[in-house]
C-alpha cells in the first residue's frame, strides 16, 4: 500500500473515522481523492492516532503498522506528539502529511475556472458571515500555492487558507450542541457534535467542489506567498466576534 494511501487513512477518510474514529466523521463532501479527503488532524476535534488503530485500518500486525509509521515520520508525513496511550505511541500528521493527504486525484481545472472558484468562496464566506443563526466568524481566507503562478494555466487545485474564530466567549460545548439540536442532524459521537459547526462552514465555502482544498494550518508555516481574498474585518455586512474571541480549529 502506497504512502499516500496509508497517510489519506491515518488523516481520518471518511468510512474508516465513521468505523474506527467516530470523532472524525462527517468530512467536507467532495473530498481530495475521488470520493473522500484528507483532514487535519489536531487535540480534541480531530485528536491523535495510535499505532493499534493503524494496524486494524490496514489489516496488518502492530509491529507491521509500526514500521510503516516510522516510515512516513522518516519521511517527513508524521510525528509523534509524545502522548501514549496503554504503551502505544500517538501519531499526529504534519503540515506535508496534510498536504499528501488532501492530493487531488481528480482532472486539472484551467485558470479561469480557478479564478471563479476564488471568487466565488469569497463570496460565499460573506454570505455566511452575515448569518446571525451561525456560531462561528471567518476572519480571513488567503490564496497560496500554484493558484499564484500566473504562468499555470491549468490547476490541480486552489489551495486556500482560513482562519476562524468564534462568535462567542461562552460555553463552546453547550453552544456546538445546541447549535446541532436546531440543525435537525444527529452524531454518533459527543466529538462529532462539538465539530460540526466548523464542517458546516466548510461544506457551505467548498459547496461540493473537490477543487478547492481549505487547510486551517498558519500561514506563516505554509508559505510566505499568498494573497487575501476575503477580510471579514472589512466586510461591513459580517458580524464581528467580540474583541477577546478564541480562534477556532478544524
């Protein structure tokens, strides 16, 4: 099994979270690959693997699943976050193991499809800013990678970058479930609940598109190359979070 492969099921593919990991189910639609994507992995909303978990995803022994962990940190894709768990390492992907996991197997988009794609999330951003019914705020969306060489002229993705921050200083927990309640939607998972205003937000920005790729990464990790294309700070329509609002990860 190739690297990719192993890296896209260790970020959390849809059938093996919703199997393995109920906390990491409920993806943004119109994934990296053909079907599913790739996703961050961080503390609580979308936590750490561990080696046994590895094993069974894979149909392979532990030491097997081990070795292959060990490969992908070696190669850069992976790291271990030094927590453990009954004597099993947890595993967490790195910016590059997103970034491999979110690789786009569908066909190139040419550039003027792009540059509507682009302008259209950003548009889509302001409408979702401007719905008091939502708990989150986007701050900021920024463009990076070959979406950015205007010598491309076809694309195999746009690569966007997002920060976010939550409308309220409150209960988070008590918020995210209520939010769910009044949604109609059900989890399987306390964990599911808690993610799924920052999923809506997605699906409603990437609206089924499997070309658009959204990382909640840094941007000063990514690159120093990029460009804004949408400032809720000056979108007069947005609501604002208040002075104090905590950043909220994918």
């Amino acid at each position: 099994m190739g690297s990719a492969v192993v890296v896209m099921i260790l970020c959390g593919v849809d059938p093996i979270a919703e199997e393995w990991l109920n906390a990491y189910h409920e993806r943004p639609e119109g994934g990296r690959s053909a079907r599913t994507g790739g996703q961050n992995v961080g503390a609580l909303v979308s936590g750490p693997h561990v080696t046994g978990v590895a094993a069974e995803v894979l149909d392979i022994t532990g030491s097997e699943a081990e070795t292959t962990l060990l490969a992908l940190a070696d190669a850069g894709y992976l790291e271990r976050d030094g927590a453990n768990s009954e004597g099993e390492s947890f595993w967490v992907t790195t910016t590059e193991g997103n970034a491999l996991a979110q690789a786009s197997f569908a066909r190139p988009i040419t550039r003027k499809t792009a540059e509507r794609y682009v302008r259209e999330i950003g548009e889509r951003a302001g409408e979702y800013n401007a719905d008091p019914g939502k708990l989150l705020t986007v701050e900021r969306l920024c463009v990076f990678g070959s979406y950015l060489d205007a010598n491309q002229t076809h694309l195999g993705d746009v690569d966007v970058a997002i920060d976010i921050v939550r409308r309220s200083t409150g209960d988070w927990t008590a918020k995210s479930r209520d939010f769910v309640a009044h949604s109609g939607r059900s989890f399987r998972s306390f964990f599911d609940e808690l993610r799924w205003p920052s999923q809506e937000l997605i699906r409603h920005l990437r609206a089924n598109c499997s070309a658009i790729s959204i990382t909640n990464d840094e941007m000063s990790v990514l690159t120093d190359h990029f460009t804004i294309i949408y400032d809720g700070h000056k979108d007069p329509n947005a609501i604002g979070p208040p002075d104090n609002a905590a950043k909220h990860p994918l």
